[in-house]
C-alpha cells in the first residue's frame, strides 16, 4: 500500500509549484500561477472543498495576465468547481463567479458543458438582480431569460436543476410581494415538487429544501395559519442546525428567521370562534420583540431592499403597540421605506399601503384631521400602484382608503370606493385555483363587504348596504360550489381556445405575470363579462355560476321577488358593539332600512351554546335517546331555544311586522329572509311573543317564511323557472349506518309512508318498518349519487337519514350524510355530481336530515347540504338547522307533503302548514298513517324543537 493518498501527492506538487514561483522571474511567473491555480481547483472540488484552497485559486487566477492563453477556459474550471461543491449559489462568491463567467464565455472552443453551466448561473443571477432591486430589473424580462437559459441547459445536470430552481425563486419571490394566496400555494406545490426530484449529490439540495420551506413558511403567514408558521420555522431552524458553520445559506436562513420570529410571537393564533372577526389580530409586541426588530432593522451594511423590508417590520410592530408614540415611530420609518424602495419595487403598493395606514392611524388617534391629507395621497399611490382591481392588494387597500375620504366627509367617494374595492375580492375569488384558497378568500370578503354596508346604513344608503351585504354571500357561495381549476371552467364555458391560451402562457409566465390582456379576457369570460383594462365590468354578469361574484343591483331583485311572488327581501345585519340594523327591498318600492338596537351578539349567545351541542355528531346505538332518538348529535333541553325565539321577536321580526315592512291585507306576508353571520342560525319564523289570552303568537301566523344564501341565487332560482313535480324520485329512509349513529325507527314509518302516498313511482332505498333492507336498495353512497348522475325529470329527493355537521374553516367533509355502511356524503361530492354533465332538473329536495340546513364552516349558512342543492339547480328545498327529535320529525314531513301534493301549495306554503299544525293552528289531514298520528298526539305543541329547525329556500 502506498504511504500518500492523491490528496498528498496533490498537495506536495502544489507545494512545489509555489516554490517555483518564488524562484523564477516575473515575465516566467504566469504558466506557474495557471497550474497552481488549476490545481487548487482541482483539490477544492475533489477533496474536502477546503475555502482556504478555492479562495487562493481565485486569487491566482486574478494574478494572471488578462491575454494569457488557456485563462478563459480556466474560468470555466474554477465556476464549475465552485458549482459542483454546492457552495457556491446564496454565496458572495457568486458576483466572482459571474466575472469569471464573462471571461469563460470569450473561449472560441469551450468546454463541453461549459454553455450548460454558463446559463445555470446566469439564471441564478437573475435571481439576485431580484434579491437586489437592481434598476431596471424586469420580472417579465427575467421569465423570458430563464426560457432561453433553460432551452440551453436542456436535461445536463446539475445545471438543468439550477435553472429550475432559479425561476422557483423568482416565482417565489414574486408571489411573495403580491401576497397573493393562490400564486403562493402554486408555487409551494412547485418547491416541494422539485425538492422531491433533487438527488442526495445536487448542488442545490440544501437550496431546494430551505426554498420549499420558506415558500411553504410564506403560504401559511399569509392564510393566518400562525400555528402552522411556527411548526415550519422550526423546520428551518432543524435545517440550519445540520448545516456546517459558515456556510452562506446557513447564514442567510438564520438572519430570516430571526427577523420573522418576533414578528410570529405577536400574532394571535385566530381560532375562528363566534362572532370572532378575522384570524390577522396582531398583539402588543414586548420590549424584548422591539428591541430584536430595532437591531434587524439597524445592521449595517443592508441593501436597501433588504433594510426596507425590515423597517416595515417594525413599523408594523410599532403599529401593533398602538401608542401615539408607536404610531409616530411608524410613520418616520415607512417614510425611510419608500424613500429606499424604487418605483419598480413589485412591494412598493405594499409599502404605500402601510405608510397611509400609518398616517391614517395618527390621525385617528389625535382625533384632528391633521395629516389626513397625506394619509389619502399615500392610499391613493397605492391603489395606482395596483392599477387594477385584479390586483391582489386592490381590496386591502381600497377599504382603508374608503374610510380616509369618510373621514375628510367625503362619504359618497368612500362608499363607491368599498363597492369598488370588493370588486378586487370577486377576482381573487375567480382566480384561485382550490375550493381551500376560495374560501379562504371570501372569508375576508364577507367581513369586508358588512363593513361596507354598515357604512352605508350610517349614511342612509340601504340600496348600496343591500348590494354590499350580497357582494360578501355570493362570493362565499360561489367559492363553496365551485370545484374545478381554471382550464376547466373555461372549458366548461365552450372558451376551449382560451383555455389553452391559458394553459400555455402558465407554462411561460410566473403566475401573475400573464398579458394584462389575457387575462382580462380569462376572467371576463369566466365572470360572463367583459372587462376593462382597469378590471371594471362593462356589462352584466353572463347565467353561468359565476354569476354568484357579482351581486344583483336591486332592480333585478326586485324583480326576482316578483317572478317568486315575494312581497319582500329582507337582510338581517348583526350588531356587535354597536346595533343591527335590517334593510328591507320590496318587491314594488325604494329600499329601506331600520335600526334594530337588540340585534346583536348578546342576544345569540346562549343559542350559540345550544347549536354547538346540538351539532357534535351522531351518537351511537347504546346512548340514551330522546323522543325515539334523534337525527344527529345530543340536544339539551329547548329553554335556550325558547329564549331564542322570544329575543327574535323582540330583537327583530316583531319591530318589523308590526311597524316596518308593507304587508298585504287578507293574507300573510310572503318574505325572504337573508340573515348575516351567525344571525343565520336564529328561526325567524319560529320567533314568538305572548298573545292576550296567555298563548303564544309566532311569526309564521303572520307571514310565510322563505330564506336565501343571497340575493343572487335568489335571482338564479327565478330566472331557471319552475320545474313540474311527478310522482317519482328518490326516497331515501334510515340505511343502516353500522353502528356510527343510533337507528331512526319512526324515519323508515316517514319515509316509506310518504313514498306510498305521493310518490308512488319513486324509488325507495334504505330500510324497510322492520329494520330489513329495502328490495330496491340498502341506501349506499353509490346508489344517491348513481341516482342523481342519471337523473331525467323533475322528481323529489327525499332523505330521512342522519345529517352530521363538523365544524372547519378549510376545504373537507365538512356537512355529510351518513349512509348505508356508515359512508359520508358530503356536500362537497354534491357540488361535484351536480356540477358535472348536463343540468339536472330537481323540483324538490326534502333533508328530513340534521343540521342539513347548517353550515360547517364560518358563521354564514353559505355551505352546507340545503344550499349545494340550491345552487345545483334543485328549485326547492326543505333542511334543519339543527339536532331533530325523529318522532315529531316523521309526523311534520308527512305533513308537508301532504299539503304539497294534495293541497296544492308552494313548498314554502305547505311547511309552514305542516309548522302551523304542530303548534295547534291547523289539523292534521286525515290521511296520516296510524303510527304517525299517534306520535302527532304525543307531541307537546310548546315545543319548538319538534319543528323550527325546518326551513325552506328556493322557489
């Protein structure tokens, strides 16, 4: 065995080589250099990449003449080198290695794979042009550089890797700065997808890792998922850990780090509660959180992009403090930003916003108008900055502009510039690419859109609140509903050109950077209206469910009440420190509107406790039932439920019947309730007041109660028409649900009662009086869903079985049915059966099914069983709102059956018929099966519970 290694005999001719260069002349100097510098390079790259070594490489290099024969090529060896031991890309030896590109690239006969590397770093450099803020630098210029570069570098590795992951941290940088949600999740999904391709021995392994977590970091910041954030960065910080010390990204990944922690410690975890606003509160940041933000933001030797984004930080922690002091801090440091951002700066509408929102806070405070002036100017930067109502910034920073020109009494320029600015929400809306992203989305819409209309109501504007109020439903509507990516809505839509357009210029652009003229026409087409350059409609929104972004103006309403028969539509606003309001459209008269001061979150309080227990789940077979079980979770006692209708009538419906809407003489009031937020919950009908005699007095003796997600689906329902009701259907009763829920004996005597009764060509599935399965079917998942897929007429679907409710603020099983076997059918396969081949046409849907009616996720009632089939084109349909005894459930469905098919009424006619007898009004028909009509007799009509959950929406 030999006594050296070829490390040794490496070094020894190194060593050599610089006795040499001590002994010959100057003019004899120059080979010697070219052959130790070539050889240090050669021992960096191949044995242990000592810094010592490549660092005198270069140095030697740098010591030869410019002409000297072979220096280009030895360029190429030195960048490969430093590429090829991961080393290089986050390094400062990246500015060296791209001059030793520029020499490398004179060679006449390069190294074979020399034009590969040459591109690879090019790519990289435009990644730190980026980093950088260099003048000039075009984001869209850039993209197009990386197709040339990549064309170039075809599959030789690692270079193809490198130029990968080039264009990944522009797009991420990119979406960064927009703070768009979606790009943001594309672009993670991008990350972890090249992460999963990259080699143990890929030089931009460590690269693609941090990439794919700061990406991932970044997405979950953005949604407010804090928790989330902080699982990630300590992800990071394990990366960094393995990292050895000194290694440049090690040390740009602990400086980002540091400077996001403090800023994580102040955000609250935002746990959508009820009643809770938006999950972005920021809390007061400590002594000990300034003091790490003041030192980021003072380092020396900053870039200006790198310093502006750190004074933001702690303008943004000294906004959080909320002291008149703090808030003058913050007003000097954005002051600083915008002088270091340059007008290119693809943050600069983000820096405009936070130093208006800061000037706009001093002067809130010091209660003057003193710097209100400067407060609009720098908001009205930057909605000029966005240019578009595309732009994802566009509502963030309409709204506290709205709110400045209010303050300086121009209130009629605020309301218009709200409107406006819940335009940007409908866009983000259109443009996400998952129902998750969607909803996320209109969750702020909706937040936004009641602030709107609240300032519409303070300046007597009912006609612009009614319009706001609608914006937010149908934005979270739509969101729910729609389940398919861009290409495919277009597709859907006959735009089969457009869509590959689309498609193609994804591949060719970072999202967001398409042609401003494509994508207007995307999204024109896909709202069903043109667009102008600005983002503004210029005509009506097209039939597609797309129609769900924009809300009707009242006319249309108007209009629709009519065609329904609707004598009005009457949106209930929750108060929270302030009073609730209702605003009132009839069907033939200007809007208007009333203050409703016990309309607020006291007065649902108590329900809100029984609706949480009432929705927990189905129980099992063995647990203590009540009334012969119930069609979901546990149900306390109704006193809550009694209260709750007592404080409707006083909060609301007894204010309006008696004093405020115009009700027709001879008959009851037909209306269509649209309640707000957790308002949504409350049974309007049901509310009660004591009569003379002692007795109780409900609001459905006065009126017939309809109720809708939004105006707009309102309006869809009555432009589609009536749809005949035959004699066929689905009739669905209580499939065995394998032990996950106790059985519903009186569900199967209601089921196939009303099969035999008025649908006698239906099909009936589930379980037959005895417990067996029906000859026709067990009443699986398959056999719905088969039924809805070969749908062909207008029949009934009627389900008897167990609704469950599972509260969540993201995509997922969220509202189901449980089935036989115990299967889930969710809401969210509804949209997709509904939403897929030629319309279905379904007169009726009957949910004699729990929490049918209810939604699990957020406070508005937007999502759940009853409203996918609403907005799946079924004209009708019957759901609860909550937990329902299944006695006195199966004698109040065959009751509205009853009164629709052999009484002749409107849907919502013969429910509140078949309410009005549970309370003693009316009598029951004759006809009801002899187990049914003991369970009438049995009933206690004071008990709400045995019928108020029921409501109707739809035609």
């Amino acid at each position: 065995m030999p006594d050296t290694t070829p490390t040794d005999e490496l070094s020894t001719v190194i060593s050599r080589t610089g006795q040499a260069l001590h002994v010959v002349g100057a003019d004899d100097r120059a080979p010697w250099l070219f052959a130790r510098c070539w050889m240090r390079a050669c021992r960096y790259e191949a044995f242990g990449r000592d810094p010592a070594d490549i660092d005198s490489a270069l140095a030697d290099f740098d010591a030869l003449p410019r002409d000297f024969p072979g220096r280009a090529k030895l360029a190429s060896v030195l960048v490969t080198s430093l590429v090829r031991s991961k080393t290089l890309l986050g390094s400062p030896r990246l500015t060296k290695a791209m001059a030793l590109t520029d020499t490398a690239d004179t060679d006449p006969s390069p190294l074979p794979d020399w034009p590969a590397t040459s591109a690879a770093l090019r790519a990289n450099e435009l990644l730190v042009a980026w980093q950088e803020n260099r003048p000039g630098f075009s984001a869209h210029a850039a993209l197009k550089d990386l197709e040339r570069y990549a064309e170039i570098v075809g599959d030789t590795q690692p270079q193809a890797t490198m130029v990968r992951s080039a264009r990944l941290g522009l797009r991420h940088l990119d979406a960064a700065g927009k703070r768009n949600v979606r790009e943001n999740e594309e672009v993670t999904r991008e990350a972890h997808d090249l992460l999963n391709g990259l080699g143990p021995g890929s030089p931009v392994l460590d690269q693609g890792r941090v990439l794919a977590l700061m990406q991932e970091f970044s997405t979950k910041v953005m949604r407010h998922d804090i928790e989330g954030a902080v699982e990630i960065l300590g992800r990071l910080r394990d990366v960094a850990d393995r990292m050895p010390p000194g290694d440049p990204l090690r040390e740009h990944l602990e400086q980002a780090m540091n400077s996001t922690a403090p800023l994580l410690e102040m955000l609250s975890p935002g746990a959508g509660s009820a009643g809770q606003r938006r999950a972005e509160y920021v809390q007061q940041p400590t002594e000990a959180q300034f003091g790490i933000f003041e030192t980021m933001a003072n380092e020396p030797g900053l870039s200006d992009t790198e310093r502006a984004l750190r004074l933001t930080q702690l303008a943004l922690a000294e906004l959080a403090a909320d002291t008149p002091q703090s808030v003058d801090d913050a007003v000097a440091h954005m002051t600083e930003v915008l002088t270091l951002a340059s007008e290119h700066d693809p943050r600069r509408p983000s820096y405009l916003l936070h130093a208006g929102t800061a000037h706009l806070r001093r002067v809130e405070m010091s209660g003057g108008r003193r710097g209100l002036r400067t407060a609009t100017e720098l908001l009205e930067q930057a909605l000029r900055s966005a240019a578009s109502t595309t732009h994802g910034l566009w509502t963030t920073i309409a709204m506290p502009l709205a709110h400045a020109y209010r303050l300086a009494g121009r209130r009629e320029l605020g309301r218009a510039t709200a409107l406006r600015g819940l335009r940007g929400h409908a866009w983000n809306v259109l443009l996400e690419s998952s129902p998750d992203e969607m909803q996320a989305t209109a969750r702020y819409a909706a937040d936004d859109a009641l602030d709107t209309a609240r300032w519409c109501l303070m300046d007597n504007d009912p006609e612009g609140a009614a319009v706001a109020l609608d914006a937010g439903r149908g934005l979270i509507l739509y969101a729910t509903t729609e389940t398919r990516d861009i290409a495919a809505r277009l597709t859907a839509s006959g735009e089969t050109a457009l869509a590959r357009e689309w498609q193609q210029a994804r591949r060719n652009h970072a999202a967001g950077e398409e042609p401003g003229e494509l994508r207007r026409r995307v999204v024109g087409s896909l709202a069903g209206m043109p667009l102008t350059e600005d983002g503004s409609p210029v005509a009506a929104p097209g039939e597609g469910g797309t129609r769900l972004l924009d809300p009707p103006q009242l006319a249309e309403t108007r209009a629709a009440l009519r065609a329904l028969g609707a004598d009005a539509l009457v949106y209930l606003v929750p108060g929270d420190e302030r009073n609730g309001a209702a605003v009132v459209v009839p069907a033939d008269a200007p809007a208007s509107w009333t203050l409703l001061p016990q309309l607020n979150d006291a007065g649902i309080a108590a329900f809100e406790a029984f609706l949480s227990d009432a929705a927990q789940g189905a129980v099992g077979r063995d647990a203590p039932a009540r009334d012969n079980g119930l069609r979901d979770a546990r149900i306390k006692a109704p006193r809550a439920l009694d209260g709750i209708c007592e404080w409707a009538w006083n909060a609301a419906v007894g204010p309006l019947l008696e004093r405020h809407l115009p009700l027709p003489e001879g008959r009851p009031a037909r209306l269509v309730l649209i309640p707000v937020r957790e308002l949504a919950r409350v049974p309007w009908h049901a509310a009660r007041t004591r009569s003379p005699d002692g007795g109780w007095r409900y609001a459905m003796e006065h009126a017939v109660f309809s109720y809708a997600p939004s105006a707009r689906l309102l309006c869809a329902s009555a432009w589609r028409g009536p749809v005949t009701l035959t004699g066929g259907g689905l009739v669905v009763g209580d499939p065995d649900p394998a032990g996950a829920a106790r059985d519903l004996p009186a569900a199967r005597l209601e089921a196939l009662a009303v099969k035999d009764r008025f649908y006698p060509d239906a099909r009936y599935v589930g379980r037959m009086p005895d417990g067996e399965p029906s000859p026709e079917g067990a009443g699986t998942r398959e056999e719905v869903l088969r039924w809805l897929a070969d749908l062909d007429g207008g029949p009934v679907l009627h389900l008897a079985c167990h609704g469950i409710v599972e509260e969540s603020t993201a995509a997922g099983d969220s509202s189901y049915l449980l089935l036989d076997g115990g299967a889930h059918l969710a809401a969210e396969r509804l949209v997709r059966v509904l939403g897929e081949g030629p319309d279905r046409e379904i007169a009726l849907a009957v949910l004699a099914a729990c929490s049918s009616g209810r939604s699990g996720r957020g406070l508005d009632e937007a999502f759940s069983l009853s409203t996918t089939l609403l907005a799946g084109r079924v004209r009708s349909v019957v759901s609860a709102k909550w937990s329902v005894p299944d006695a006195a459930t199966s004698v109040l469905m065959f009751m509205f059956h009853h009164f629709l098919r052999e009484g002749g009424m409107p849907p919502a006619d013969a429910l509140r018929e078949a309410q009005l007898c549970m309370v003693g009004r009316r009598r029951p028909p004759e006809e009801m099966p002899k187990r049914l009509r003991g369970h009438f007799r049995t009933r206690d009509e004071s008990d709400i519970t045995s019928w108020a959950a029921f409501v109707h929406t739809g035609r």
